[in-house]
C-alpha cells in the first residue's frame, strides 16, 4: 500500500450515474481504513483510456467482459422503479397494465445498443402475461441523462426502468420502491487496469474493496 503523504491519488473512473448514486456515497468507508490512498473519482460516461493515462482504474459497464477485464464485481437489473408517494391512494399494482395513467419517465441509452433496458422493451416482455402491457405509451418525461431521470423519480414525477445498483441504496432506504419484479438484464461493471500498471497492488486492494462492500 501506498503510505507516503505525498502519494498521488488513485484515479478511478466509471459511469456518472454509478460513481454518483453508488460509489460516492461509500468512499467514507474506504477512508475509515485506508486513509492513506487518496482517491480521484472521474465520472465519465464515455470510454477513458488508460493506455493514454487518463485514469489508474476503470469501471466498465458492458454487457459482456471488455478487454482486460478478469472478473466481473456485479451485474444489474432494470425494474420500473418509482417514489412510495406516487403511488400513495392507488389501488395495488399487481400487474403491467396497472401502470396506465402514471407518468413514465425515459432517459436515453446507447444509441446501437437494440437490448437496451428501456420502456418499450420492458412493455415487450410484460405483455406475454398482461396484454395490457402494451397500452403504456403515456411517457411524461424524457431526459438524456440517467442521473437526471432518476432525480426526477426521486422528486415523485413518474416511474422509469432503473437499475437496482444504481439506486440500491435509495431502495434500501425506502426513498424508492419497484413498482414490479419484472425486471429486465442487465450490465456488468468490470474492473479494468493495465497489468503492469506501476500501482497494481493498490488498484487490486480497491477492487477487492467495492466488491466487499
């Protein structure tokens, strides 16, 4: 481990979404017990590369193992999330269909990605148990970017397809609750380091770290 004061930080990127709503919330826990390796969080939802040194660490979020990638640390789900107070004097929801007449809320995902977890393709898989499914077309808000969205569900303003890492601790909390368990698959994140990497043994203490956590 890395003990001089002077040590630069380890620079560690990954998703905005998971670096704010997952990965931030926690790095006081890495501080209780390695408050000698300063961390630099990069939120970035573009692919940074290492061989250029812009990042030590790299939490890559795709469906299957990139490129240097040994392990995988978790995967996700996507299920239509929503605020407890949306839901507040409605009959229970036991099924697709039952969602008619709330707002939905859509954020955008990688343009080639044809799996992507979205509205239409969880109304897709709904509808092969409720017909109904298919009558949700009432998309209240759209945002490009998933941090927005999932403030505007946090705020009460509708239900969008979220994952379950990404908001796990709301949903702990209770500030969340998933409206079905009819979820869609998900992604992987993947630690990613080049293997000669100088700070090896540091980066290998981190990722055992989040995967503990």
């Amino acid at each position: 481990m890395d003990t001089h004061p002077g040590t630069r930080p380890l620079r560690v990127t990954t998703t905005n979404a998971f670096a704010s709503r997952w990965l931030v919330p926690r790095l006081k826990l890495w501080r209780k017990t390695y408050l000698d390796v300063p961390l630099s969080i990069i939120g970035a939802d573009r692919v940074m590369r290492l061989d250029a040194d812009e990042a030590d660490l790299a939490i890559r979020y795709t469906r299957s193992a990139p490129q240097g990638a040994n392990r995988e640390i978790f995967r996700d789900r996507f299920y239509p999330i929503c605020s407890p107070a949306l839901l507040a004097g409605r009959a229970p929801i036991q099924r697709a269909g039952d969602l008619v007449g709330l707002p939905l809320i859509h954020y955008d995902w990688f343009a080639k990605d044809q799996t992507a977890p979205t509205w239409a393709r969880w109304c897709e898989l709904a509808s092969t148990t409720d017909p109904r499914a298919q009558d949700l077309r009432n998309v209240a808000l759209g945002f490009r970017e998933e941090l927005h969205a999932i403030d505007a569900v946090l705020a009460g303003d509708g239900v969008a397809i979220l994952s379950d890492i990404v908001v796990a601790d709301d949903l702990a909390a209770g500030n969340l609750v998933k409206v079905l368990d009819l979820a869609l698959p998900g992604y992987g994140f993947y630690p990613v380091y080049l293997p000669d990497h100088p700070r090896r043994a540091v980066i290998e203490t981190f990722v055992n770290w989040l995967g503990q956590c």
